[in-house]
C-alpha cells in the first residue's frame, strides 16, 4: 500500500493503469480512511498510509493531481493535526527521526498550504497549493537567488472548521489552477485563499502542469 503512490512524477498514468482518476481517488480515500485511527503512522512493513515513512510524504497531495483538490485539503490538514502536530521527532515528526530537515521541512509546507509533488526537479517547477493554517505567512526572498524581495500568503476566513479553499488569487489575479511556478514565486507576491467549511468542487480543477 504505501508505494502505490509514490508515482510522483505521472499520477495520470497512474490513474490510468487502475482505471481512471475516480477509482485512483476512491482508493486513496479509502487508504486515509484506514489510516486515520492510527494518526496516519505505521511502520514500513505494514499499513495504508503512513507519514513516517518517506514513499508517503506527499499521499495526501495525490488527490491534486486527480481531479480532486479538496481531498488534499482535507487529508493535509489532518495529517497534519494527527501526524505532525508537536513540537519533538515523536510527536511532531509522525514518530519519525527528523532525517536531515525532511520531516520538519515537510510540516511547514503543509502547514503554510504550498507543497511540490515532484521535488522541484521538473523542468518547469510548480507549488501545489492546499489550505494553509495560517492567517498569514511571509517568506522573504534572499536577493542572492531570487528577484523579488517577499511572498506571501494570505488566508481569509481561516479557522479548524474552514478547511476548502473557496477561490484564490495571485497577484491579485482569478487563480482557477491548484498550482502555480516557481518562476512566479520567485518574482515574489502574493497569494490569497478563501477558505470555508464545504468544498467548492469548481475550484483547482482547471489543469495539470507539466510532467517531465
């Protein structure tokens, strides 16, 4: 179970090997279902999902890439709830060792809502967006390697209870897609979420980047 989706770089193909993004879903969903009264945590040898274990790390953000965002949204912020809510490797980490920044680095993508299904290693890098857990995050740019001075994040209407993003902008621009380039968060910016109780199914339905 836990390598099954670990395709991180075609999950349509995926999709189609196992008959279509509605079977794929169904069978991720029914995989977290399983895994929520263990917080998402097994060990490598057994279990559907687990978040402390690296061909896991991104499961949640899967839904994405098939059609369904607001399965991300929700699974994310239980995951993080449940598997890295605290402050140590055994409770903030999915009871995982830290390895280098990765669990840690992996916490602070999902909480702030951005993530990169394929490591950044695409030719065109993009940031998945889910919903953040903050009001506001504020990420300044270093001059040496980025052009633009600050980007950040903005969500409306944040609580536990509104988990699904409404609608998004960027730069003060409609944004329909679930994702958006690197070479736009360099420029620097800002990214605004409505965030509310009830999926909007319309929303970050609107394409896939590339995959290569």
């Amino acid at each position: 179970w836990q390598a099954t989706w670990c395709v991180s770089h075609d999950i349509p193909g995926l999709a189609s090997l196992m008959g279509g993004n509605d079977v794929l879903t169904s069978k991720l969903n029914h995989a977290f279902e399983k895994a929520a009264p263990s917080d998402f945590v097994f060990d490598y040898s057994h279990g559907y999902i687990s978040y402390a274990n690296q061909p896991g790390l991104s499961d949640a953000h899967v839904f994405n890439y098939a059609g369904k965002p607001w399965l991300t949204q929700y699974w994310v912020r239980k995951v993080q709830e449940k598997a890295y809510g605290g402050t140590t490797p055994d409770i903030g980490y999915g009871g995982q060792d830290e390895d280098q920044g990765q669990m840690g680095a992996l916490s602070v993508l999902m909480s702030i809502g951005l993530f990169n299904l394929q490591g950044n290693v695409a030719t065109t890098p993009v940031y998945d967006i889910t919903s953040p857990m903050f009001d506001k995050v504020v990420i300044k740019l270093d001059p040496k390697y980025y052009p633009g001075k600050e980007f950040v994040i903005t969500a409306y209407n944040n609580s536990k209870a509104n988990t699904y993003i409404q609608k998004a902008m960027l730069n003060g621009k409609p944004l329909n897609k679930f994702w958006f380039t690197h070479a736009e968060y360099a420029k620097g910016g800002e990214l605004e979420v409505w965030l509310g109780p009830t999926p909007n199914k319309t929303w970050g339905v609107a394409g896939l980047p590339v995959a290569n």
